[in-house]
C-alpha cells in the first residue's frame, strides 16, 4: 500500500499538537509530584504523631485509652493497646513484640481490629525499627502502608497508616490533568487546522496554478494565457504574499515569452509557407525547360545531357523538398483536411506493392485482416504516411533486410483502432536519436542521409500528419527489430458509406509505379 505522502500543513499541525501534548506533560508531571509529595508530608506528620502516641503506650507514660487493667495487675504493652489508645484512625496499623510475643491487628472499616496474615507479618518482619518512616505494599486488601518502627521497655514495635487517601488523590489528579490535557490538544489540533488551512490557501492556490501550467504543451501549439494566483486575503509583505507575488511575476515573463516565442514560430512558419508557395512555380519552370532542352538537343553532347540530367534530378528533389515544408507549414497552421471514408487496406496494399518494385533486394511481408480496415481521414496525406513509413524501412536498411507492414484492427479504450506497424530486422536506430526520430531535419543515420537523399522531414510528416487525425505514433529500436506504430481511429465495417471502395485485392501487385520517395 502506498505511503500517503506528509503535507506540510499536517506537520505544522501535528508540530503544534505534540508541543502542546508535551507541555501538558510536563504539567501533569510536576503538579502530580508536588501533590504527592506534599500529602507525604503530612501524611509523614500524622504517623509521626500516632507514633509518638503508640511509643507512650508501649513506655505507659500515656492514657491508657479503652485498656483498663483489673486491680493490681501491671499493664503489659500490646497492639490492642496502641489501637485502642487515644486519636488513632481507621486503618491505623500496629505490631508489638513483647518478650517474643507478638500482638498485631488493624482497625478495619468497622472500627474493629483485624489480624495481619501470615504473608503480611513476613513482610513487616524486614522493616528497618530505626524511627523512620518506610513505605509497603502490604497486599491481600491493605494496599500501600507508611511504617515506623521503634524500640521502648525491651519492646519492638510497629505503626503504620494507610495510604489510600494519597493514592487516591493522586490517582484523580493524574487522571483529571490527562483528561484535560487530551482535551486542550484536540482543540488545539482543531484550531490549529482551521487557522493553518487559512494561512495555506494562498500556497494551495500556487501549487494548483503550477500543476495547470506543468500539465500545458508549451512546446507546441497556442500558448493559453496563465491565469494569475488570486491574492484575496493575502498581506502582501508577509512570507505567503510574497511568494504569491513572485509567481504571479514569473507567469507574466513565461508567458510574455511563450507569446514572443509563439509570434516569432509563425512568423518562420509563414516565411517558410510563402518561401515554398513561390519555389514551386520556378522549380517547375526548370524542371520543365531542362528536359525540353535534353529531349531537343538529342545526346549530340554527352556532358551537357548529363548536366540537363543533373538539373532535371535537382529540381525534382528541390521540389519535393518544397512539398514537404509547404505541407507541414500547413499542417502547423491547423488548416482542415479533406476528410471522407478511407480503405486504409488498399493504401497499404498499394505502398507495399510499389515498394516490392521499386526494392526488390529487401524482403516484403504483408498482413492484413480479413476485413477491409476503414477510417476517417485524408486519403491522400495517410497514404503519404504509409509510404513515408515504407520508405523509411527500404531506405535506412541494408538489402535482404526483411520487413513487415501489417495492419489490423483493434480496441483501445473501448473504442475501434486501426494499428498499421511497419518493422524491420535491420541493424536498428541509435538509442540516443529515437527519442528525437520525429524532430524536423533529424536522420537516422546521418552518415547515409546525403547518399539516400534524406531530408529528415518524413517522420516528421507522418507525426503531423497522425496527429492531425487524433492518432498516436511511436517508434522502438533495438538491434534486428525496429517497429514504427501508427495507431488511429477506425469505422467499424457496419458503419462503412455505402459505395465505398473496400479494397479489391488482398495480396501485393508486383506491377505497380515506382514508390515516391
């Protein structure tokens, strides 16, 4: 199970909470303390009295109390005596040892002398008889005595009281003290929360506001205006106003800077759109009067034929090359295509057979599904995807290179998709440039580029132009498999406009024009 992860308004609560927690603590233990140690104290002053008195009845230098001796007998010191002498209290506990005669007892709740057990007697058999005062544990109902031992007339005896009034009273505090201190941390908790949820809307507000701006695709299309963090109920000097403050500045710069970056991309991208427009018209003208020139002047002149030819070849490359940045110069302007029904089966059929003439040392694999896999889109620019696709396999890939175009469809998000793949069991791509493959003017292989006449603007154009059809296309490469897939949304065939083509053949023509590249 994940870890939830500690904000830092819970850690400034739980800070405030346990320091309270803490002084409380604290509190209870001193005042707890105090309390004891102030009823030991008279506690202490109270058996020091009953011992005083017990030491008077044992000596018989006190009253006598209730113990009244018959004419002519001597009084002889026992526990009966101490208990029933003057001002002793319930519980008041005493042991005389008289010539190896113990008498023992205690008043218990009755006013009545109880005897001690033997368990008890074994216990007050260890007190020290030095005058001063101890304390035990009695057990078997008596609890927590305080004892005091002494000597008088050959006679060893004991008093105690009980201490059950103290614990009592302590055991109240304590338990009063933690009541209320468990209460006072959970309105501080409760306080604390409200007043630091308040402090920290401001920086809730900033942390949302970046979120938002993380989550926009700044590298491409319109920059969208960031909306500034409010900065209701925020003092503009504290540390949160502040913090507020220069974000709010940092947004204004990004996007005074997104919007420059943005004119100064049209205005390239309408450069670039204007700058192809008008090449078109005079690369044409030399193409054209360059093989008029070739065709009337005959081969009397092998080199001059072989310059017409030169030129004839520029232009046609120069030209495409003008197609290219004139069509994604539209692309990028987010011009509308031509949409209608699409066979994507015969579109793939047709590359592929167009590749098998024009490379006939690579080997060509063709899978298609049974049914005809229809989409909505632009005929004429996915059929330029696919042959850029192909012709990416045929070019950057040494002969007998096998590769395989296969088109099917499939479900992705409960919807219909068709998924073309165009693989090879070529050498692969450089991993440092896949992540780059669909960048304008990037190569493959920048060592073959001059010799196969790339510009490196195909994937780029297959990416624009899948884009253009809320599609999807990536690319992995490893050493003998490398896969392009395209991913775009279908038409099941019940929903096919009838008098559609659906494909008229399901197996490559090996007759078929030159692929362009």
């Amino acid at each position: 199970m994940p870890r939830t992860p500690t904000t830092l308004r819970r850690k400034i609560v739980l800070a405030v909470v346990g320091l309270v927690a803490a002084s409380s603590i604290l509190i209870c233990v001193v005042s707890v303390l105090t309390l004891r140690t102030s009823l030991m104290e008279r506690l202490d002053q109270q058996l020091s009295a009953s011992f005083e008195r017990a030491s008077s009845q044992v000596t018989g230098t006190g009253p006598t109390g209730g113990m009244l001796p018959a004419p002519g007998e001597q009084l002889i010191p026992s526990a009966e005596r101490i208990l029933y002498g003057p001002a002793q209290a319930e519980g008041t506990l005493a042991l005389v040892v008289n010539d190896g005669t113990i008498t023992q007892g205690y008043f218990d709740e009755y006013g009545q002398i109880a005897s001690l057990n033997t368990e008890q007697l074994t216990k007050l058999s260890t007190l020290k008889i030095d005058g001063k005062p101890y304390t035990m544990d009695l057990g078997s109902g008596l609890g927590d005595y305080r004892l005091m031992g002494g000597h008088g007339n050959n006679v060893a005896f004991v008093v105690g009281t009980p201490m059950n009034d103290v614990n009592g009273t302590v055991s109240q505090l304590t338990w009063t003290v933690g009541i209320i201190a468990t209460i006072a941390a959970a309105i501080v908790a409760l306080v604390a929360a409200t007043f630091i949820r308040a402090a920290m809307r401001p920086l809730e507000r900033v942390s949302a506001a970046a979120v938002r701006v993380s989550q926009l695709e700044l590298d491409r299309g319109s920059v969208e205006n960031f909306e500034p963090v409010s900065t209701d109920g925020v003092e503009a000097d504290s540390e949160v106003g502040q913090v507020v403050t220069a974000f709010n500045t940092m947004l204004d710069n990004v996007g005074t800077a997104l919007v420059a970056r943005e004119q100064s991309e049209n205005k390239v991208r309408r450069f670039v759109a204007d700058a192809s427009h008008e090449l078109r018209t005079p690369l044409a003208s030399i193409r054209g009067y360059s093989e008029l020139i070739r065709r009337i002047g005959g081969d009397s002149n092998p080199d001059i034929t072989r310059s017409l030819e030169r030129i004839e070849s520029e232009s046609i490359r120069m030209t495409g090359l003008v197609e290219d940045l004139l069509l994604l110069a539209r692309l990028d302007e987010g011009r509308e295509l031509v949409r209608g029904d699409v066979d994507l089966s015969q579109i793939v059929l047709d590359a592929v057979s167009d590749a098998i003439v024009t490379s006939p040392d690579h080997e060509w694999e063709l899978e298609l599904a049974d049914e005809p896999v229809h989409i909505i889109g632009d005929s004429a620019r996915l059929s330029q995807v696919v042959v850029n696709l192909v012709a990416n396999a045929r070019t950057h890939t040494p002969a007998g290179t096998e590769v395989t175009v296969s088109l099917e469809t499939v479900e992705e998000n409960g919807s219909s998709c068709a998924r073309l793949v165009v693989a090879d069991n070529g050498q692969g791509i450089d991993p440092e440039r896949v992540d780059h493959l669909f960048e304008r003017f990037v190569r493959a292989d920048e060592s073959r580029a001059r010799t196969t006449g790339s510009t490196g603007l195909g994937l780029a154009i297959v990416e624009a132009i899948v884009h253009a059809h809320d599609g999807t296309v990536s690319v992995t490469s490893k050493p003998g498999d490398t896969r392009f897939t395209v991913t775009l949304p279908s038409v099941r065939p019940s929903t096919v406009p009838q008098g559609q083509p659906s494909g008229e053949s399901r197996e490559p023509s090996t007759e078929s024009s030159p692929e362009a590249a």
